[in-house]
C-alpha cells in the first residue's frame, strides 16, 4: 500500500489472489506495484524484486504474529486435551453435533472412537441422565440429545428443564405428561426409545413403541387439564395416575430381535451403542479379508480388494438405453464393518448372477475393484464376486487340525477319536498337532481320514478332546494384484 500506491482495499485483493494463484488479477496488480512504486523513488529493477519477494512470501508465508497466535492455540489444546481430557473430548463432541450425517461415519462417530481408545466411558442417551449437549459427571461423559436424530434445539432443551424442575421421569406417561407435545412429538419419542433413552426406566423398547400413541394422548389430556386449571378429587391432574405406570404395567410383548434394536440404533444416532452386527462374524471377517473400509481410501485406482461386512442401504435402477437384450438392472448398496461403510455397485452383467445375493442385512465377503473417479480420494467398490459369510468357512477351508496334548489326552481317546472322523466321510484334509510330555510338537497328516467338515463333527470333537481342540485350516482368497473388472456394462 505504502510502497506500491495501491489503495489498501485493493492490496488485500492483491494478497488473495496471490495465495489463490489467479494469474490476471496478479499481473494487473503488478504493473500498479511497479509503476507505484518507481513514483516512490525506486529503480524499475528494484522494485521488480520487491514485487517477487511478495509474491513468494504471500504464497507460503506467515506473519510472525499469525504464527504465534497459531502456536498459542496448538498449545492450549493439548494442554487441554492432555491434562482433562474427559472435559475436553465432551467439548469437542458437543461441536460435532450441528449438521451430523446419521448415513455416514461423520467427526461425532469418530470421536467417540477416540474416547473409546482413550479409556474414556461415553454414558448412552438417557431421558434421566442427558443434557443437551454432551456433558461430564463422575469422570464420565454423558451423551448428548441434541445428538440425537430429530431431538436437537427444542426439544433436547425441554427435555432436560423438564427434569430439572420435577426431578427424574418415572416412566414414559410421565415423560409425555410433563414435556410439552409441540416441543417434543411422536416422531422425537420414538426416536428416543430407538436410541435407548428410555432403557433405564426398565421397559422394553417394544414395550414402549406399543403403547407411544397411548402416552401421547395421555401427555396431551394432562396438559390440557392443567391449562384448565381441571383437577381430580385428590387434588392431582386428572391423567396423572397413568404418570406412575411402571414398566409390569405395560403390555408384556418381547422385545425386539437384536439386529432391529441395532437398526434402530444405526438409524437415529448414526452409530451402534449396545452392540455391533458384525460381532460375531469378526473373526471370519479378519481372517478372510484383505482390508477393511477405512482403509480403502489408500488403495490405487482399479486394484482388487476383499472386504466383509453387512449389506445395507440398497438402491435398484436401471441403465440408460440399454442394447436390445442386454440386463440393465443394477444395484447401488453400502457394506458396513465395523470401521465404516463403503458405497459399492454392482453393474448390470454381475447384478443378473449376484443379485439375489444382495439382500438387507446380509453379512457378506466380496471381492471388488476401487473405482476411483477423477483421480480423487472419493471410490466405489465395483463388485466383482459376492459370497454370503455362512459359505466363506466352506469355501475357504483346506482341512481340520485336531490338536492332542499326551498330558491331557490319554491314548485311549486315539480309538475314539478315529471313529468320530469316520462318521463324517468328506475331501477336507485332517492334520493331527500332537504335543509330546516332552514339549517337543509332532505334526501328521491323515492318510485314513478325509472329512466333512459340520458343525455336528466339531461339537463331537469338542466333546471328546474339550473345546479349542481344533481349528479349521484356512486358505484365504487373494485379490488379483490389477484388475480391469467390475467395469460398467456396455449396455449401460
């Protein structure tokens, strides 16, 4: 401004376009700064160099003022995190709450990952315990309702001043006497039982969704008599007496199966908090696959992978002008881990011999190839081969290691065990790992026996040598090193 006679307004314009590199306002200013600056006393060679060292400093440099305010902020930030860190990671989640994507693994799931790394105990939404952002108590962070699908600003808040004027709520008549309809309606309660924030008031989620019209209207008379100033002869609302239900006097209907409670789960909070889906499908899912989502983002355009997880999200359409004749159906859908999801698609030549295998909820292996579009980080994973998990075992086994112990095992369990793999007569290899008294292994492979391997054969064997006795040989699939398939129909 100074040197160069540009107006100081224009010289902010100047800096902006250095740093966003737009070359016609930087060669427009240039000549101004040149100009200016000769009329200031300085050679044309002068103040091209000067011009120079602004533009490189402009591009890369920092002010040592900004510098310091930025190292400043980096140290307060640590010196939070490190010395309260229950406080600090509840601050954080409560800044993940606005614009929260429930269909994606967004900061606020993420963050709940790191206080689960950090020791850090995350309370689950409760009516009795939340406040509406996150909060701390007992060394514990409590989960936020504003965190929750559909409870954010009014509702989260009534909630919780509702509970601090008249105390805990007692059951879910009480709650919908006591927090206003136009505040928190149907649509919020039933999302708060699929969260479980009614859980603790030891009633059946199921439960509650039968009878969630009934406390409604319930909540909507009480309100109404109060309004009136209406009472009943002993001095209470007339509803009130339905307030006090506990969870014996609701219907006795059972609850939902587990994989429903966790939709639910996954549909309002984004995440699931009472178990995962795929928790007893994890050790199959880490022995078969080659990489899991989170770290699909790292793999190069058109390589094979192999992945697992659950089949949700799905979407059927059809292809633009498909040639006469040629399939144009084809399936966008997610595979959920319990990384994450990646988006896949299965295009119109494998949708005719894996669709039927793309079903809600199915746990699946699949061998695909990342589709990254435009060189950038976003991919889809173009489906190649889908098997269902209960197949993979089979798919994947080359045999049975049966492990003995001459400390454990007597040697009159070699007849018995002999007779146990005759009744199941298959392909399937069997290797007997046989641990001598003197600690020295002894491995053999079976010439008498090949097998089936059934759940029926492993539960004998479980009985006869105890359980951990065997273990399936497997040979897991490989993905090809390039791959130029799960390419577009060229129908499409």
């Amino acid at each position: 401004n100074r040197l160069g006679g540009i107006a100081l307004a224009s010289a902010y314009t100047c800096i902006k376009a250095i740093s966003k590199k737009k070359e016609a306002l930087i060669a427009q200013n240039e000549s101004k700064f040149i100009s200016g600056a000769t009329e200031k006393g300085l050679t044309e060679k002068q103040a091209r160099e000067m011009w120079e060292m602004i533009l490189k400093f402009a591009g890369y440099g920092f002010n040592k003022s900004h510098s310091t305010a930025y190292a400043l902020l980096a140290y307060q930030t640590a010196y939070l995190k490190a010395h309260y860190p229950v406080e600090f990671m509840a601050a954080l989640l409560s800044g993940d709450i606005p614009g929260r994507n429930f269909k994606r693994k967004d900061s606020l799931v993420e963050h709940m990952e790191d206080c689960e790394r950090m020791g850090i105990e995350v309370v689950h939404p409760d009516v009795n315990t939340s406040e509406v952002d996150f909060s701390v108590g007992e060394g514990k962070i409590y989960f936020g309702l504003s965190a929750v699908k559909g409870c954010g600003g009014s509702a989260g808040e009534s909630i919780a001043a509702a509970r601090h004027k008249d105390g805990p709520f007692l059951s879910i008549y009480d709650f919908c006497e006591r927090v206003e309809a136009s505040e928190c309606n149907r649509a919020t309660v039933e999302t708060l039982i699929k969260a479980g924030a009614f859980d603790s008031l030891g009633a059946r989620r199921a439960q509650l969704m039968a009878v969630v019209e009934k406390a409604i209207h319930a909540g909507a008379a009480a309100h109404a008599d109060r309004r009136s100033g209406q009472m009943n002869l002993f001095g209470e609302d007339s509803a009130s007496e339905q307030a006090t239900q506990t969870a014996a006097n609701l219907p006795d209907i059972d609850e939902f199966p587990k994989n429903t409670k966790l939709a639910m789960e996954k549909e309002v909070l984004g995440m699931y908090i009472s178990a995962h889906p795929l928790e007893e499908y994890q050790a199959q899912l880490s022995t078969f696959c080659s990489h899991e989502t989170s770290q699909l983002k790292d793999v190069k355009d058109r390589q094979e992978v192999i992945v697992g997880g659950m089949i949700s999200a799905i979407k059927l359409a059809n292809t633009k002008n498909p040639k006469p004749g040629a399939p144009s159906r084809y399936a966008n859908f997610d595979l959920e881990d319990v990384q994450g999801a990646a988006r896949c698609i299965c295009w119109p030549d494998g949708y005719e011999t894996l669709g039927h295998l793309i079903q809600p909820e199915s746990v699946v292996i699949m061998r695909a190839t990342v589709d990254k579009r435009g060189g950038s980080d976003d991919y889809n994973l173009l489906a190649n081969e889908i098997i269902p998990i209960q197949e993979a075992e089979t798919r994947f086994t080359a045999g049975l290691r049966i492990h003995v112990d001459e400390q454990r095992h007597s040697p009159e369990l070699i007849p018995h065990l002999h007779e146990v793999l005759r009744g199941y007569p298959g392909n399937m290899d069997v290797m007997l790992s046989l641990r001598l008294t003197s600690g020295d292994l002894v491995q053999l492979k079976s010439r008498r026996h090949k097998v089936s391997i059934t759940p029926e054969l492993r539960g004998r064997l479980d009985d006869l040598l105890g359980e951990e006795s065997h273990r399936l040989m497997i040979a897991p699939p490989k993905p090809k090193q390039h791959s130029g398939g799960g390419r577009r129909s060229r129908s499409e």
